[in-house]
C-alpha cells in the first residue's frame, strides 16, 4: 500500500481527514519555499488581521470580519490554505484563531502557525507555546511604541525570552528606519516582518507632511519602496506584510497581481510575504496562491 493511501485509509478508520502533505500535491499547487530556523515556509503566508478582525479599514469592515471568521469558517480556511499549496499561517494570538488551529490539527492539518505577539498583560506566554508556533514574532505595533520611547532592551528581553522556549524569534516593524537600526545594531532576532506602509507614524509628523490629521490610517504610495529597499539590505529573511495595502489595492484583478509583481521583484530570495484573506466575495486563497505560483519562482 503506496504512504498516501495509507494515509486515507487510517483517516478512514479515524474518522479524521489527512492532509497531504507538500510533496504530494499536485505540481500545479506546489508554492515555492524559504527558510525559517529549521522550517521550509512557502514564499507566500496566509495571514491573520481578516480572522481577528483587524480590517485597517472601517469599523463596519471590521464587525463583517469578526461574523465572518467563526471558528467553523477558520477550521476550513485554515484547511484550504493547505489544499491550494500554503503550508504556513501567521496570526496575533487571539482565542478564535487558537481554537480554529486546535480544530484544524484535529482533522489532519499540518499547517506551520506563526503567532504575532509581544508582552500583554491580557496575554499568557504559555499560552501562546500551547498553540505549538513554528515561531514567534514580537508585535510591529509595540515594536515601534518601544523604539519610538527610547525601549529597545524590551524587544530583547522577548527575543531572548522566545528563544529561551526554543523557537525562532521575529521582530516586526512598519518603520524602514527602525528595521534598518535593529538590522545595523545586530540583534538577536532570527529574521524580520517588515509592513510595506508605515501605518505608526506619529501624528506630528503626519501633519507636517499633510498640513491637517488624517481620518484613519494613513497609506502613501512610495511607502513599499521605502521599505522593501530595507529588506533587501538586510541579511536575515524578511516577510514582507500589507502588500496589498490593506485591501487599498483590491480594486480590480489587475491592480492585486501587480503588487503580488512588484512585491516579489524587490524581496530577496530568501524573502516571503503574509497576506490576509477574506474569502467572502471570491476564493482569495486560491486567487492569491496562484499569483504567487506566477511571481514567486526562485531561480
């Protein structure tokens, strides 16, 4: 009996489903890798802010996300990641994810799970190891409040404390400038998520460049260059995140597919990106796989 019928026929008698894994999909599916720490990771993450309602958007936006992420709805995207070539998932530590990753795993899934987190109070860290992350990444946001506050050694207690549990450790940043400090001062951490749209500049300098406050976030188009010029400078692997601006380039097929282009041309070979999918109007997953597939070719 060939390992992949044996496979279905032990789920058959379990009751559970087995995924296969990479090596037997179909050659169509296969996405191309990197490496994190001892992991092979595809070049293209599935990531979280839809699931736990991070919408950088409307609060409307938001709540639609929130409905439409139940834990039933996360099991099976978190399954179809896994079906169109995607074998990793980033998420911030939140309890609908957790469960959905529990579920998952039940039914077979071997999805690799990159958690986002950074010192909370509301926050366990052994709660966070529970989930079994393949790594684990120190928040973007608290990044820049702690580099912006002059509390850098902060980041390097968690670096050091993620590492302690064994695993690999991210620092993440919306800051070009701070990635390029933390990349300049040799740190500790073992690779990087950089956000392709500075969305934590303070609200002074906002001002000084637009004249007036913004209503929400704010999205500058020569934000990406700025910081994938970053990435490619510095020597450990980047995951390059909000390529699609937030939804902001989703307008149409062709506007997604040139940001998949562009993203992938001004990464290194080492590099990947995270990008969040909401499934509700069309299958995002297999859309944003397939781009992939096309742009993310190594050699």
């Amino acid at each position: 009996m060939s390992m992949t019928k044996r496979r279905t026929f032990l789920a058959g008698m379990s009751g559970a489903a087995i995924l296969p894994a990479a090596a037997e999909l179909p050659a169509g599916k296969i996405l191309p890798t990197i490496k994190l720490g001892d992991k092979q990771v595809t070049r293209l993450i599935a990531g979280g802010n839809p699931i736990a309602g991070f919408s950088h958007s409307t609060q409307r936006l938001t709540e639609l996300m929130l409905r439409y992420f139940t834990v039933e709805r996360t099991t099976e995207f978190i399954l179809h990641c896994e079906e169109e070539g995607i074998t990793t998932w980033q998420c911030s530590y939140q309890l609908v994810g957790r469960d959905a990753l529990r579920a998952a795993r039940e039914r077979g899934s071997r999805i690799q799970y990159i958690c986002l987190t950074a010192d909370r109070p509301n926050i366990k860290f052994q709660d966070v190891l529970d989930t079994k992350p393949i790594a684990i990444v120190h928040h973007g946001s608290d990044t820049d409040r702690l580099m912006r506050a002059g509390q850098p050694g902060k980041i390097q207690d968690f670096v050091k404390k993620i590492h302690d549990a064994g695993l690999p450790a991210g620092i993440s940043t919306h800051n070009p400038d701070y990635l390029a400090r933390i990349e300049d001062s040799g740190w500790d951490n073992d690779f990087y998520m950089a956000c392709c749209y500075n969305l934590t500049r303070p609200s002074e300098e906002i001002r000084a460049r637009m004249g007036d406050d913004l209503l929400g976030e704010t999205y500058l188009a020569s934000d990406p260059a700025k910081m994938l010029a970053r990435v490619r400078q510095v020597r450990k692997p980047c995951l390059a995140f909000k390529i699609l601006a937030a939804g902001r380039l989703c307008n149409n097929k062709a506007s997604v597919e040139k940001a998949f282009q562009f993203a992938y041309a001004n990464i290194k070979p080492a590099d990947g990106t995270i990008v969040g999918m909401f499934p509700i109007l069309s299958d995002e997953v297999r859309e944003d796989a397939d781009l992939a597939r096309k742009y993310a070719k190594l050699g």
